[in-house]
C-alpha cells in the first residue's frame, strides 16, 4: 500500500444531464513529479479534480490516492492531500497568519512553526501580519497554496493557480511549485490552460480537450529530445511569399505565428537549406533558429485549431 501511486484515475466520467463534461479520463501521477493537467476552458479540468477529491461523485470510474479508494476509503485517501480548487476564500479582515491559524485550528491543530514555514515557502513571511483584504490577487492565491501546504501533504492538487495573476506573479507561483519539487517530499497535480507556462515546470502532462484526453507523456515523449522547428523572421511585407516559397521547396506546411515570423517542422532541411531559398529570391532573413516544439505547438497539431491557451 505505502509504494502505491499518489494519485491514479481510472476510466473517471462525468455527466451533468445529457452534457458529458469528463469522458474516460485515466491517468497516473507518480510520486515526486509534477503533473501538469492542460486544457481549454470548459475542458473538464475542474471538474476532474473535484471527482478526484472526492467533491462530487464520478458517473463512472474511480479514484485512487495512495492506494484508497476515494469514494470508499474516503478519509484516508485525503488525508494526504492538500488542495486548492478555484479562488481561495479567506476571512478578509484577519491577517495571513490568523487565517491559516483558524484553518489549522479547523482540522485539529497546527503549530506556529509550520504556519511560519509555510508563508515563508509561499514568499508572504513579511506580509503575515497584514490583514488579507490589502492582498493582491497574487498574494491570496500564494495563501491559498500556503493553506493547502499547510499539513504537509504529500500529494498537491492545485487548480489553475495562476489564474487572474500578471506576469510577476505567475512567475512567483512557478519558482513556488519549483521550489516544491525540489524540496522533493510533495508531489503536484496542477491544472492549468497556461501551456508555455507548464512547460516550464511539469515533467509530464495530460492534455484534455471536450473532456477526452488527447494526450499524455513526459514532456520529452511530447515535445521530442531534439530541437527541430525552424523559426524565421522576415519582412511583415514579405512573409507570405517566404511561405509560399517554403511550402513548394520543401513541400511542408509553414506557420505564420505572427506577421514576418514563420516556423517550419525541419525534414531533410534546416536552417541554412531555408536561408538559401529565401536569400536566393531576394526575401531578406532578418533571422533564423532551431529550437524543440512548444507544447502550444503540439496542440495546434492533436487539435487542427489554433489554441485559445498559451
Ligand atoms: N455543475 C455543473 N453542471 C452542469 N455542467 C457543468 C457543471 N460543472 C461543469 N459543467 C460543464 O462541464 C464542462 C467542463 O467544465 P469544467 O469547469 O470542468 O472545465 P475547466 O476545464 O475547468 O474550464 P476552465 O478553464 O474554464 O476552468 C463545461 O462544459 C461546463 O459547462
Ligand atoms: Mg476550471
């Protein structure tokens, strides 16, 4: 039982009325990893996490954390489990501190000493004794993973944790779940439509679209160990003849990412091959890189459309 996998889903399914929002989902995270669980809107990450907390019954299938049985083996099975599901709700007008003291006091107790560490972990030790209605939305999402850390779980579920953040605190949640990873005792589960953003952190993902899983792998089996888009960058004036050029000399389908920047998949050809033909029909390459698919690429691919996550 103690070897048994964090969290394991097994062919889960959700109806509400004639809507299939969760369609034969499994998956196995394993432990000291973090799993990234990506998707548009209305995908079913939501609610996926909350079948697997046990929130709301599954039409079908089951879930397991560290070997029990969420619907069976309820209390067990959670008991390891920190989670954050949507916004956070705190009392707004106590601080940091006495928020995640009262929650601690809730479940049976906490010392001093952990709610200190994990404010630290999260960044808000300097802040722990302001009140939480002058936090930023950042801020009280990073409380809202200091309440989840707060037992020491060993399992994290985390839903959208960026979501509403800028760029600084996003970033803050990153080097958060790196930091997490890296202290090596807590395996993440989190879901996210930010798919650049996961990149970064996960080492493998789930990617759902409608409720089915398109996909799912380590990011090496996703992405490919080696670099092989092409990235070129031209004139906005002269960019969809580069792409028509490209097209009929290499016979494979450029992307136009954005005016004057095309990205083709390498084949027997590379940079120099793609500089050459460009040059050679007076279309000045302004620059020219190798790098590995993105994620976001990768969708485009499984889905035919251009996402709506980044
Ligand atoms: N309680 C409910 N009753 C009816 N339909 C629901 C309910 N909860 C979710 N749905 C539907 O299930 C589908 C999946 O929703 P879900 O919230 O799980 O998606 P999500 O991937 O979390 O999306 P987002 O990125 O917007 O948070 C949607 O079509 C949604 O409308
Ligand atoms: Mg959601």
């Amino acid at each position: 039982m103690e070897t048994a996998a964090p969290l394991v889903a097994s062919g889960l399914t959700k109806r509400f009325g004639s809507r299939t929002a969760v369609q034969d989902l499994s998956l196995t995270v394993e432990e000291g990893k973090v799993y990234g669980f990506l998707g548009p809107n209305g995908a079913g990450k939501t609610t996926t996490i909350r079948m697997m907390l046990g929130l709301i019954r599954p039409s079908s299938g089951s879930v397991r954390i560290f070997g029990h049985d969420v619907r069976r083996e309820f209390k067990a099975a959670i008991r390891q489990v920190g989670a954050l599901v949507e916004g956070p709700a705190f009392y707004p007008f106590l601080t940091a501190h006495a928020n995640l003291k009262l929650f601690g006091v809730l479940s049976g107790g906490v010392p001093t000493s952990r709610i200190d560490e994990v404010l630290e972990l999260v960044g808000l030790r300097a802040r722990a004794g302001q009140r939480v209605d002058g936090f930023s939305q950042g801020m009280r999402q990073r409380l809202g993973i200091a309440l989840a850390l707060l037992e020491a779980p060993r399992l994290l579920l985390l839903d959208e944790p960026t979501n509403g953040l800028d760029p600084q605190g996003t970033r803050e949640v990153r080097e958060l779940l790196r930091r997490i990873r890296d202290e090596g005792r807590t395996t993440v589960f989190v879901s996210s439509h930010l798919l650049a953003e996961m990149e970064r952190i996960c080492d493998r993902v789930a990617v759902l679209t409608q409720g089915r899983m398109l996909r799912e792998g380590s990011l090496d089996d996703l992405l490919g160990h080696e670099a092989d888009v092409v990235e070129i960058e031209v004139s906005a004036a002269d960019d969809e003849r580069a792409r028509s050029l490209l097209r009929e000399r290499f016979g494979a389908e450029p992307r136009l990412v954005r005016r004057g920047h095309l990205e083709l998949r390498k084949g027997r050809f590379g940079p120099a091959d793609v500089n050459g033909v460009l040059v050679g029909e007076g279309i000045a390459v302004e620059g020219l890189g190798l790098r590995r698919r993105t994620l976001e690429q990768v969708f485009v691919e499984l889905t035919g459309e251009t996402s709506d996550i980044q």
